[in-house]
C-alpha cells in the first residue's frame, strides 16, 4: 500500500521536474496575482496590512486551482489513469499520493514564498508567521477539496470553467478562517488559536473523505 | 488452481445503442479467446466491462465462479489489460515507464529484469530514451514489455498488434503462445487474423445477434 503511495508521488514529482514549466507557472502567477493589488490600490500603508489576509488567500485559492485541472487530465489522456483504476490497490491511496503530490508542486512553493509577499504588504513579522502557518493547514485542503472537482469533471469540455464553478464555493471556510487567522494575529489581544483549530478540523476531514469521494468520482467519469 | 473465466447474459450499451446482449461464454485456463466484430460492435466495450472499466447494463463476469464485482482487488490483480492506449508518461523514459507501470501493477522486479524485458521486445539501447522520441512501434514494445513481467494469469489486450512490424508481431504472437500453453488465458481483439497454432482458440463474433 505504502510502496505504491510512494511510487505514485516519485512518479508525479519526476514528471514535473521533467516539465518544470508547470509548477513555475503556478507559482508565478500567484507572486504577479498578489504583487497587481499594491500597484493597483497604492501603497498606503494601512491599507496593504488591512487587505493583506485576503489577498494573499484569495491568490492561492486561485493558483491552487490553476494547476487542478491537470491532476488527472493527463493521466487520463495517456491511458495511465485506466491503468490505476484496474490495479489491484486501493484507488484512494493512489489519489491520496497524487494529491500530496499537487501539493507539493503548488501549496508548498506557495507557503514558502509567503513570507516574501508579507514584506510587500508590510506585514508585522507576528502576521507572517501566522501566515506561512495558516498557509501551511489551509493548502492541503484546497488539494483535497479540488482533487474532487477535477474528478468530476475530467474528460468534459470546458471543463475548466466548470471546475471553477464547482470548486470556488467550496473552498470559502478555507478562505475565511484562513485570512481570519492573518487578520487575527495584527489584533491586540485577539486569539488565533481558534482558527488554527477550525483549519484543523478542515484539513482532518478532507483528510478522511476527499480521497474516497475523489476515487468514487473517477471511476464514474472514467466510464 | 485451473482459473476459468465465465460471462454470463452479459449485455452493454453505449449511448442508449444496445451494443451486445446475452452474450454467454466460458474461458478455462489454457485458451485464447479472440473478440471479432466490425468498427463499433463493442469489442473494446466488452473488455472493458471484463476488466471492470465499465460497467454493464446487465450480467455478471465471474472469476472461478465467483462474481469479479465482489471480488474487487483480488480478481484485478488476475487480470492485465492493455487498451488502445499504450499508458505510457511521454516525458519519461522506458525503463521509467515499465518501473511505474508494474509497480502500479502491484509486481516486484528488479532493475536487470526490466532491462531485459525491453531487451527482448527488440528495445535494447532505447531504455534510456524519453518515450517521446520513440516511434509508435517502439511505444507499443514498451508498453508490451509489461506482459513479459506480469504474473497476472487472464491478459486482456486490446488490438496488441497494432503499430507493429512484422517481426514484432511474430514475437508478440509466440509471447502469448507461451503464455497460453503455460495455463494463461488470454483475450484479444484484432481485425487481422493472426495464426496461434497452441492452446484452445475460441472466437466471439459481435454485432450479428442484436
């Protein structure tokens, strides 16, 4: 179980470095999303801390996306995908893999050049932290909740737009305790843990049931 | 154990298009079942719906007579399926591809074995190639070279001569001969009638009894 989990994340990792193109393009995309609102608003002070939180979450929720819809579509298109749905493994533990895989190509780079865009909305380094660390819980669940949509809607046509559609709501709790987190930590006396825990609680859940409902969904569209 | 495969009332459509109704046979370990059938009468519908790709409107595909639904996981690691296409990742290269395929396989094998398998489908010197700069011949070997690793006893191919020259073929041919002879069962679909002289050969036709 655990030998084929591995095997599917050295594959996917090996294949991105073989076409870094794509885990760059994500990445910067989110840096030019969240470097166009300064340039766009202006540089007061006050104002960049203020919009800050949302800002930076509502451009991972973006990038996160970006790279969704290839999750599965080139698995699909080169037949590998009908070759994981007849293996005799468990089909969660491969999309668990491939999953943590989509993470590490988009939510990590995100987390980590995280601190960076804190400079750039003069962030008070409390706030950066707390950041990088909300970034870190919030990620993984936008893996997780869109592994289900790009699932769902592999194989369609448009289905990028529909992905967005079915997706973006979805991805709301995250977005609001993930920037309440941020919001919280530039506040005397406000308490963050409360949204570490919500992130938590998010990320445990679709810890449990984002790998099966995104295998479920696999098997009906591969049809 | 002798495996047999059994169909039974098995009917699939496609697009509200009946493609194939109570279609019954039974394929004892040993045998080579050959799908034949004109463009879109269901040949690669059916091997679908035997591998559990698709499923049928109605009927069972039973494994040693037990239903292969219920069976899950232990009637998959029976069966290799190879479809139309060659499962193969374009950026990475044979020996890469046939490490990852077999390990999704759930088969152990080891670097020498894999080389040699390649070796042997004619592809010696190309392991280290992306799969990219293959020609769609040498594509299909690699993705052929699989066969000659798994253990899986019930090999469905799915036109497996395609794209191959006729060398390839003949090796291609006397791979499946072997593993007939040695108690596998094989189905395939092929639009050109290739001469198996071991085994028992059965023949399904569909498409004529709708």
């Amino acid at each position: 179980m655990f030998s084929v989990f591995f095997t599917i994340v050295r594959r996917d990792v090996l294949l991105a470095m073989r076409r870094r193109t794509d885990v760059l393009t994500t990445l910067f995309f989110f840096i030019i999303v969240v470097s166009l609102f300064p340039l766009g608003i202006g540089a007061e002070k006050n104002t960049l801390r203020h919009i800050a939180p949302g800002v930076v979450w509502i451009a991972a929720l973006l990038a996160s996306m970006l790279a969704l819809e290839r999750l599965f579509e080139n698995d699909y298109a080169d037949g590998t995908l009908e070759q994981m749905l007849i293996a005799p493994q468990s089909l969660s533990v491969i999309v668990a893999a491939k999953v943590l895989t989509h993470w590490l190509l988009t939510g990590l780079p995100i987390v980590l050049i995280a601190p960076l865009v804190g400079l750039q909305y003069y962030l008070p380094s409390e706030a950066v932290v707390t950041m990088t660390q909300a970034l870190m819980l919030g990620t993984p669940v936008l893996s997780l909740i869109g592994a289900i949509g790009a699932a769902l809607t592999l194989g369609l046509r448009g289905g990028g737009i529909l992905l967005s559609l079915l997706i973006l709501p979805l991805y709301i709790p995250v977005l609001v305790y993930g920037a309440g987190a941020i919001a919280a930590s530039m506040m005397a006396k406000a308490p963050v843990q409360p949204y570490f825990m919500l992130l938590g609680a998010f990320l445990i859940l679709a810890l449990i049931f984002a790998p099966w409902a995104t295998a479920a969904a696999l098997r009906i569209s591969s049809e | 154990m002798d495996n047999t495969l059994e169909v039974r009332q098995l009917c699939c459509e496609r697009g509200d298009k009946r493609l194939f109704s109570d279609l019954n046979f039974s394929l004892p370990a040993g045998s080579l079942l050959y799908v034949e059938g004109a463009n879109g009468s269901g040949k690669t519908t059916l091997l679908r719906a035997l591998c559990g790709l698709f499923t049928p409107e109605c009927g069972q595909v039973l494994w040693n007579g037990e239903d292969s639904h219920k069976l899950g996981d232990a009637f998959r690691d029976q069966v290799i399926y190879l479809g139309h296409h060659n499962s193969l990742k374009l950026d990475l290269t044979g020996i890469e591809n046939l490490h990852f395929s077999l390990a999704v396989d759930g088969v152990k094998a080891g670097e020498e074995a894999l080389l040699e398998a390649l070796a042997s489908m004619g592809l010696a010197g190309y392991e280290d190639l992306p799969v990219r700069v293959l020609s769609q011949g040498q594509k299909r070997r690699v993705a052929l070279a699989r066969l000659l690793l798994t253990e899986s006893p019930l090999w469905i191919l799915d036109e497996p001569f395609t794209a191959l020259d006729v060398k390839a073929v003949d090796h291609l041919q006397s791979i499946i001969a072997s593993h007939v002879n040695q108690g596998g069962m094989a189905i395939l679909t092929t639009h050109q009638e290739v001469a198996l002289t071991s085994g028992q050969i059965q023949r399904i036709r569909l498409g004529e009894h709708v």
